[in-house]
C-alpha cells in the first residue's frame, strides 16, 4: 500500500467555501474515489490555506488514471480550480505532487 501526501494552496479568500464544498462532496464522488483506489483519503486545512491531502492506495498513478477516466472526476475539478493559487494552468488534481516520506513509524 502505498501513503501519499500533498500539498495545495487554497486561496485565502474562499476557505470558508472550500470547507463548505467538502462538508457535501457529491455522493457520485465519493464513489468514484473508492472504486479507483483511494482509501484513508483526508484533507487538512490550515488558517493560512495550506492544504496537505493524505491517502494510501495500491497504485497512485493508476488511482489518479482511474478518476481522470471520469466524468465526475472532470466537473469536481473544473468547480475546485478556482479555489486555488499557484495551479499555473493545472487542474488540482494534476497540481498534486506527493511528497517524500523520510519517516513512518508503524
């Protein structure tokens, strides 16, 4: 299993929104998230907007492939962009680069 975590900014000005979004994150989402391969997925918000996702998962690259491939997937992201800084083009979703793990104790 592999343990992924990120890191997003979230724009200062919508974090309230932002929260609100993921208190309701559509069912069909929800599913797409499971059949694909994310497990144990959260999200933490700092004041500021720093957002770290945390997830484990068999294949990364093949759970991210999976929720490409659909359509549920591309409304999310298209809505959730705008809630970011620093995407440069990218959706928040391909924004996401896993950080290196230097510690885990089990």
């Amino acid at each position: 299993m592999q343990r992924v975590c990120f890191l997003l900014k979230v724009r200062q000005d919508r974090l309230e929104e932002y929260r609100e979004r993921h208190a309701t994150v559509w069912p069909e989402m929800l599913e797409a998230l499971s059949a694909t391969g994310w497990h144990n997925y959260s999200l933490f918000l700092r004041e500021d907007g720093l957002l770290v996702g945390y997830l484990e998962t068999e294949d990364f690259a093949a759970a991210q492939a999976g929720m490409e491939a659909t359509e549920v997937n591309a409304r999310w992201q298209a809505e959730m962009g705008e809630f970011f800084e620093s995407l440069d083009g990218a959706r928040p979703d391909e924004a996401m680069k896993p950080l290196t793990e230097v510690f885990h104790l089990v």
